[in-house]
C-alpha cells in the first residue's frame, strides 16, 4: 500500500486537521510527522503540549497508521527514512511563514521520481494561526503554567532567559539560532528593581512586578519563572504563590536567606544571614499547601556556597527542602570556576536523581548549558544579560549624540532601522 506523508504539530487539532487526515487516508498509508520542539522553532511555533501528549492524542484517530519525529520544518528527511513520495498538506501553507517550507517540499518532490503533493483545503477561518490568535498567541495562564512541567520531561537542558519588560520576553519567545532558542523567561527581581531605578533589596513590591509580567504574558507563550526572593514572610507566602499561579507564571523561586535582602553576587563582602533548615522548610510546606495546581512549582535556592559554607551543608539543606516539598532545587555560587557547582551536582545526584536541579551560570559563564546537563542540572537561566546588555547599548547611544551634535552616527551605529521598528511589533502599520 502506497504511503502518504503528513506533518503536523497536532497541540489545537481541530476540523481542518482531520479533513486533511480523512483526505490522505483516502490515497495510502498515513504516516504522521509530529514536530518537535526544534522543527516548530525552525517556523517560529510553539507547541503548548508535550511530545508525548500531542502523540497519545493522534494515536487515537483512526486515520493515523503510524507516528514518527520531525526533526526538522520540512520533514524531507523523513520522507527519505521512509521512502515516502507523497506529501499531503493543507492549503494554508501557500502564504505566510510556511511558504518557504512549502517551496523546499515541492522542489524535493520534483527532484524524485513520482513524487507528488496534494494539498487540502482548509474549512474557512479555520486553522492554527487563527485560533492561537483567539486564545492570546495560544495560550491560557493554566496551559502557560503547565508548560514548564511538560518540558522537563524532554531529556535536554531547559535554558531560560532573564526579561524585565515585553520587548524583552518578545525577544526571548521568538530568537532562534540554528534551531536553537529559549525555553521560557526569567522574572528576576534585580533587573526589575534596576529597570525602575530601585536597588535590589525586594524595594520593589510584587503588585507592581505582576503588572510588568501581564503585560509581558500579553505578547508572549513561553513559561516564566519568578524571582521570589526571600518569599517574604511565611504567613505572606501562600498569597504570593496564590498570585503567581492565577496569572500563569509556572514557578517560583525563594532563596534561604532573611533579613534585608542583599544581591547574592555580593557574597561575603556585606553580611547576608541564611535561615535556619527549619524555618524555610515551614515556609516551603505552607507554600505547597496554598498552591491550587498541580504543576506549579516552588524551588528551593540553597545559599550555602554564596555565603562561604561547605557543599556538605548545601547539601544538607538541599535534601531537606525536598522533604519539606520543594519541587526543584536552585544550587547558586559566585565562584568563576565552577567546580563547586559541578562537585554539588555530581553529589546530589548520587543520592537523588529526580528532583530538577536549576543552575544560573553567571559567574561561571564559561561552562555550556550542555555541560550543566550532563553534569546533572535541568533548567539553565542567564539570569541578567538582556538588561545588562541594554543598558551599554543606549549609553553609547546618548553619549555619541552629545558627542557630534546630531544622531546620525548614532543611527548608523547602535540604532536599528526605524522602519524595523515600526515592523516589529504586529500590528503597528
């Protein structure tokens, strides 16, 4: 029997899609390319379910004979693994983004002997683009809130990016490079302060930080996790997570230290007093116990190796803040070599090899996310660098302004086009 290819990304399966299935069984054996994470960023895509969830929900339409990774936009080297000469696609790839996906498809197939593609027609309105416009770019806070737990169940390093307003989480939701992007964004409490002029010493209260992340969730998909400092006081807590799941963010992370907070970067150059096993274990529990959902997770930030302690007693904490119900551990150092990240993690695994381990890379930025990985970290975040990485930029900006007397060479220079610009947000033409 003849085989017959179908790609899809299959997460908002709705009439269109199973026309085009009904259509395809109709000319041979339909074979199912489901996208990968890698293949929907190749379009600028997302998919808000799990490889495995978007496989168990094809698995049950009776079209469907066989389901098989893509890896890639165009699938074509799918149709070589399988030795598949005909493409069946819905029409709506003719225009847009899809288009050049569309043009290296029908080249392959021209280049093949009886290769043939054959494209259905969508039911009116009705397709991906249109119904992730409908639910705000495709996602609900509680699908949002989700995601993060579904991309931990991928056996790869989950990198994160810090943003601090919407340009920035446009940034961390559509830049690519070679395939490869960010997983999800990082509300970090000093470039929220720093952005607003504030230090970093929670001076800035969490009303005002939910604002800016609405506002940055109105423009985006990917899941966020919050910087929640200290967590504040144990009896505020449960509100705090309350707050954060109503809105969609998928986790939040508190760190063992109290008093007035100081940026951890500082170390032991100003005083910082870590609390006590006991005490954020209780505010760890309450914390669980308020939370609604249950994917929404609490992770322990473990101090010890920021304030000068062993790695035994990072792990000492560690393992009681799991028992206390933290749903990942946040291991943090200062040290530009790393070995004591490295040395932590390799122990921690030893003993638990479950439990997300989430890494911030900023003194030790030479060592890759893969190397964290394979070291036994899960989650990747750069913690800074979009608002560090601004602020350079528009000095140079207004100092060269003063300097000549005009922008042209401020244009020329450090500014983008104002026509990119006006492009890039849509819907501003």
């Amino acid at each position: 029997m003849k085989k017959v290819y179908v790609s899809m990304i299959a997460d908002t399966l709705h009439a269109g899609h199973i026309r085009i299935l009904e259509n395809a069984a109709k000319h041979g054996e339909v074979i199912v390319g489901l996208l990968t994470k890698e293949a929907c960023e190749e379009i600028n895509d997302i998919a808000y379910l799990s490889y495995k969830d978007r496989e168990t929900v094809l698995k049950l339409i009776p079209y469907v004979s066989k389901i098989i990774p893509q890896t890639t936009a165009n699938g074509i080297d799918n149709l070589l693994l399988e030795n598949i000469f005909t493409v069946v696609h819905g029409s709506n790839w003719k225009t847009g983004n899809l288009s050049r996906i569309r043009t290296e498809v029908l080249a392959y197939l021209h280049s093949i002997e009886n290769g043939e593609l054959i494209e259905i027609h969508y039911y009116d309105k009705i397709g991906n683009v249109q119904i992730k416009e409908e639910m705000n770019q495709g996602t609900t806070p509680v699908s949002r809130l989700n995601s993060l737990a579904y991309l931990l169940k991928e056996n790869r390093p989950i990198k994160i990016l810090e943003v601090h307003s919407p340009i920035s989480g446009l940034i961390a939701e559509k830049i690519t490079h070679y395939k490869e992007g960010f997983d999800g964004m990082w509300s970090s409490s000093l470039t929220d302060s720093t952005s607003r002029g504030k230090p970093d010493n929670e001076s800035v209260e969490s009303s005002s930080r939910l604002r800016i992340i609405n506002e940055i969730f109105e423009v985006t998909s990917k899941p966020m996790i919050y910087d929640g400092d200290t967590g504040g006081k144990p009896e505020h807590f449960p509100f705090l997570v309350k707050n954060l799941e109503r809105i969609g963010v998928s986790a939040v992370i508190i760190e063992d230290k109290c008093g007035l907070k100081k940026n951890s970067l500082f170390g032991t150059d100003v005083f910082q007093e870590q609390d006590t096993i006991e005490n954020f274990s209780h505010k760890i529990s309450i914390g669980k116990a308020s939370q609604v959902t249950k994917n929404f997770m609490i992770i322990a930030r473990v101090e010890s190796l920021i304030l000068g302690k062993t790695i035994d007693d990072a792990m000492e904490r560690s393992l009681a803040y799991v028992e206390a119900g933290a749903d990942a551990i946040m291991i943090h150092s200062k040290e530009k070599p790393g070995d004591d990240i490295l040395e932590f993690l390799r122990l921690f695994r030893k003993v638990n090899s479950y439990i997300p381990i989430v890494v911030v890379p900023t003194s030790y930025n030479h060592l890759t996310a893969t190397k964290l990985y394979e070291s036994g970290a899960n989650i990747i975040i750069y913690a800074n660098h979009m608002l560090r990485s601004a602020y350079p930029a528009m000095v140079k900006t207004a100092t060269s302004i003063l300097m000549h007397g005009k922008s042209e060479y401020a244009d020329n220079d450090y500014c983008m086009p104002i026509k990119e610009i006006l492009e890039l947000i849509p819907g501003t033409k």
